[in-house]
C-alpha cells in the first residue's frame, strides 16, 4: 500500500510518500517513493501494552475519525542480533489506512513517560 506522508518524517524530510509492505504479522517495511530510504517497523501491540490518545492536530492531519481503518507501527533500528535492536515507541507511526494518510505522531513523553526513543527489543523478548 503507498501512504502520503502528512508531516514530515523528522531527519527524514524528503520523503512525500511510501509504501508500507507486510513482513509478517510482527515486522513490516516502510520505503520511500522519493529515495533508496527503507525503515524497518515493528508491531509495538505484539510486545506490550500499548496505548494512548492521538493529538488533536495529528487526528486533523490524519483525517481520523470515528471508525477509522487505523494501523500503528514503531520504527526499530535493527541491529546483529537482533536482541540489541532498539524501538522508538515515545513517536509511532500512525497510518489512516482508509486514505491512504500518514504520520509520524510525536507524542508528550511527560504525559508517556513508559514510552522510550531507544528501548531495545530484548526487554520485551524475555531475553
């Protein structure tokens, strides 16, 4: 599915559209229509409790409503092995898949304070 990039992605400006292709039920994979740019996201709700509320402005720019067709990923850096790689979970990836809209959501982390930029995977592997 290719998505239009709402805000740009922090560092990440050049990017204007991409499209999210499905590893398997945990990992999916995020590349740029502008560039060679590829981001590995993980399901965050396959690892952990997982919630909270989207800003306002973000719901706009999302055009999310009511019973919208929502999908949440993380990007995580991968790393040899894997149980080093790390998980920003304080900025999810919030995709409106009903129109094709995406952004990634900067989230208070005074408000998530649970929610880290570099949390690494193997705290939630049992590792």
């Amino acid at each position: 599915m290719v998505f239009s990039v709402r805000s740009p992605i922090p560092g990440f400006d050049q990017i204007k559209t991409v499209e999210l292709e499905q590893i398997d039920e945990f990992f999916m994979r995020l590349e740029s229509c502008e560039d060679d740019t590829v981001f590995m996201l993980v399901n965050p709700f396959m690892l952990r409790e997982y919630d909270f509320e989207v800003p306002e402005y973000f719901k706009n720019i999302l055009e999310l409503e009511e019973g919208s067709n929502t999908l949440v990923y993380n990007i995580m850096i991968v790393s040899t092995p894997i149980e080093t790689s790390v998980i920003n979970f304080i900025a999810p990836l919030v995709f409106n898949a009903d129109k094709k809209l995406v952004s990634q959501v900067l989230l208070d982390n005074n408000k998530y304070k649970n929610f880290g930029i570099m949390e690494k995977i193997s705290d939630y592997l049992g590792e």
